[in-house]
C-alpha cells in the first residue's frame, strides 16, 4: 500500500492525498483547489499529478473548496467512482461547487478581457457548471460514528472535527488477509471552545495519521475575544469615522460565525443600527444549509436557538443577490458592513469591494482568517502600501484590521489534544500536511515532544510505502 501527497504538502491548500490499496484500487482522500498562490495557482489546479480516470473512490473530509474545490474536475477527466461525503458535506458541496464554477467562470472573463488588450493567450475556466451539477450524482452520505463497508476489505468511519458543518476526520480500516491497518485523515480539525460547533472527537487507534497543520506553531488564545474586536471593527469605521467595513470571509462557516456574533450585539443591545450585508451569491444558502445540520452544534448555540430561533439573523441585515445589487453598493456613500467571499481575497465579489474602497481612509478591511500570504488577504494583512486588483495597482489608504481570534482551525494544543487519544508508541508513522512548511516543522517538534517517534513533512506529489 502506498500514499501520495498531491496537493496541502507543505502548502495550506490543494488537499490531496492518494492511496493506492494492495489490491490496486484507488482512494483519493479530498480533491481540493489551489488558492492564493499567486500565478502559480492556475498551474497547480490545472495538473493533478495522477490519472483520474484511476481512482476508484473518492472521500472528503468536509466542503472547504481548498478540500472539494476540483471534484468537478476530477468528473470532468474521467473520474466515475462513488464520492463519500457526510451529509452536511454533502448540503454544502451542492451549493459551494457550483459557486466555485460560477466565480471560475466571471474570473476568467475578467482575465481575458486583460489579455486580449495585451495579446495574451486567453484562459478557460477548469470546469463548468455542469461539471459540478454531474460531480454532485456521485455523492453518497455516510453517518458519523460508524464503520461502514465501502468493499470488502476498505470501511470508512467518520468522526466529527468540529471545523464546519458537515467536516469530519476520515478513518480508514484496511483488511489485507490477517493484516488491518488503520489510517486516519484529520481534515481540518476544529476547536474545543468553537462558538457553535462540537469540539473535535476522538478516533480509534490508528497506524497511520495524516494530520493538518495550519496553526501548528500558534496559540489562539492570547488574543481577545473575537465578538469585542468585531464590534470595535464596527464602532470605529462605521460609526465614527462613517466609512465602510469590509470583511473578507469564506461563504461557509466564517460569514455564519460573524452573523453569530453581531446578532449576539443584538441580543445584548449592543449593536449599531447600520444596514450590514452578505454579499456572495451563495451565502444566503450556505446560512440555510447551516441552520439544516444541528447535529453539529453544541450547547452554545442550543442555548440560544431557546430564546431565539435564528441565531444568524438581526436588523440591518441583507443578502445581496445580482451583481447589479453588488455594483450599486459601490454608489452608497453611508457607513456599512460588507460581508464577502472569497476568504483570502483572491476570487468572488470582495475583490471588488476592496477595489473600490481601498483607496479611501474611512474604510477598513477586516481580515477575520487564514490568508495564503501570496494571495490579496495575505498580502494586506502583512501590511502591503500597493496591491494589484485586476491587473490595476492600489495604494492601500484604508485601514486594515486583522482578527487573529477567530479561527475554524484548532491551534497546536487543538491539535496534540485531537492526537491525544492515540498510543503515540503504536502509530508507525504521522504525516503533517496542510501547513506552511516552516510551521510544519515547529509541528513536528511538538508532536516528538508527545512520543511520536517517526514524522514526516511530505513534499507535493511524494509518495510513501506504508507496511
Ligand atoms: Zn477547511
């Protein structure tokens, strides 16, 4: 048996990782996109670096794109398997897929308009519509907390992480004759004080683990509180200085955390009376899909839904739907929030938004997540003066606020606390993946410090043998 790292190696996104059983079969581990990579983006997506016609399965962790973001790509190029999923990644993949094709697709026109002024060669999106629609007829849900028989010989378990609605740790058992090997996945792993979902939970002892590191050398907990800094966000630029605030986020799970927290201002009548709006065409229906999966909240936000039956909802709030509706925002000279995707800033309508105020002092935008530092997000956050929208340069005049306390991903202790119900003796080998490398190596310190012996760091598209 072996195991290739396709993608999330020594990288933060592309979360790729391919095992190839004794019998020949094939099990790709998630099948998500590059983002935030600078040119080499387009590059890394547009090349898998293996056969999809060859994979017999496919099994995601949950819906982040950087995890399912090239399922429709992998349809596309001859993939016809059974994509295992849980059902919340299932709800979401329908809705973030599509997106995904749409934002390619408006991207691409954007780009090209660019090249053909300068004679450029033009681009193609890497999958339709259509592809993803085709991708979604191959999804089969799965329950939490149970083995279950994907063939004989190959059983999946899928345990919550605790990362966004739907995500899971995958924990594979393979049966060889007399010999089972446990393999485990985490996917992103989540927080154990997340203001709405469950903590990670436990998974049974494995042989081999394949663990994310995307804050692997940090601690979360030494900044303040993420609702206190949001709403001195708001106070600041929207009150006093009447400008705009403008919150990259990803449609799925940050845009719900932020919704959370200002009606939580709401409820404690401390919210200002601003119009505050979500515009991504599909966050309107990731809220839904959210509000759809309770089964992955905890006691938190059980204890709100008594007194308020929708927690991500408050006065002043809007979706924006058209692009026409997202233009005319532009026009609006009044103090607003403006809650937009991409996360990193690197696709969707934020760019726009950031374009168009990033030049005025008034304004902020907030960065509330992980960004690649190559990509808009990250280059803003590390404190750029100029930045290139659209093939146009930008002095970044408006402010730019960073909220380091809100994070999907659990910090190192998260991580050794999701590790810790494994005899660290009886693990042949942790592979780290999903970090930045130099992070990664803080990682692996930690993890020897916990008595796993053998780590490694792959590189993207190393392969390991595993006894
Ligand atoms: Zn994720």
């Amino acid at each position: 048996m072996t195991i290739a790292f396709h993608g999330a190696a020594r990288t933060v996104t592309g979360s790729k990782h391919l095992l190839t059983l004794d019998n020949g079969k094939k099990v790709l581990l998630d099948c998500g996109m590059f983002q935030g990579m600078g040119h080499e983006t387009d590059a890394l997506n547009r090349d898998f670096g293996f056969d999809a016609k060859e994979v017999t399965y496919l099994i995601l962790s949950h819906a982040h794109i950087d995890h399912s973001g090239l399922v429709p790509k992998l349809v596309k190029e001859g993939f016809n398997g059974k994509i295992f999923a849980t059902s919340g990644t299932k709800d979401l993949c329908a809705v973030l897929l599509e997106d995904s094709a749409n934002i390619q697709r408006d991207d691409a026109h954007y780009e090209n308009k660019r090249r053909k002024e300068t004679g450029e060669p033009l681009i193609e999106p890497i999958y339709s519509v259509e592809d993803a629609k085709k991708a979604m007829t191959l999804f089969e849900t799965v329950p939490y907390g149970q083995f279950t028989v994907i063939e004989p010989g190959l059983e999946l378990l899928y345990t919550d992480a605790g990362h966004i609605i739907g995500s899971a740790a995958v924990s594979l058992k393979i049966t060889n004759g007399d010999k089972i090997t446990h393999l485990t996945f985490s996917g992103d792993v989540g927080r154990y004080n997340d203001m709405i979902l469950t903590h990670p939970q436990t998974f049974p002892q494995a042989d081999y683990i394949l663990i994310e590191s995307t804050y692997g050398d940090s601690l979360h907990q030494s900044f303040a509180p993420a609702t206190d800094v949001l709403h001195d966000w708001v106070i600041k630029t929207c009150v006093e200085k009447k400008g705009k605030l403008i919150i990259p986020a990803f449609s799925v799970g940050r845009t719900q955390e932020i919704l959370f927290m200002l009606n939580q201002m709401e409820l404690e009548k401390s919210l200002p009376s601003l119009d505050y709006y979500v515009d991504s065409p599909l966050s309107e229906e990731a809220t839904i899909v959210v509000k759809h999966h309770p089964e992955n909240f905890n006691d938190n936000i059980k204890n709100i839904l008594k007194v308020d039956n929708d927690p991500f909802d408050f006065k002043g709030l809007h979706y924006i739907e058209t692009v026409d509706e997202s233009k005319a925002l532009n026009d609006r000279k009044d103090a607003m929030v403006i809650i937009s995707a991409s996360g990193m800033a690197d696709a969707g309508r934020v760019k726009h938004h950031i374009a168009n105020n990033i030049s005025d002092p008034k304004n902020t935008i907030l960065i509330v997540g992980y960004c690649e530092p190559r990509s808009l997000g990250g280059q803003l956050m590390n404190g750029a003066k100029k930045v290139h929208i659209f093939g146009e340069e930008y002095k970044v005049q408006a402010e730019v606020g960073v909220m380091r306390s809100m994070s999907a991903h659990g910090d190192y202790e998260d991580l050794l606390h999701f590790v810790a119900s494994q005899d660290a003796k009886q693990v042949k080998k942790v592979f780290i993946v999903h970090g930045e490398y130099p992070v990664q190596q803080h990682f692996r310190e930690h993890l020897m410090s916990k008595g796993f012996a053998n780590v490694e760091i792959p590189e993207r598209h190393q392969a390991f043998t595993l006894e």
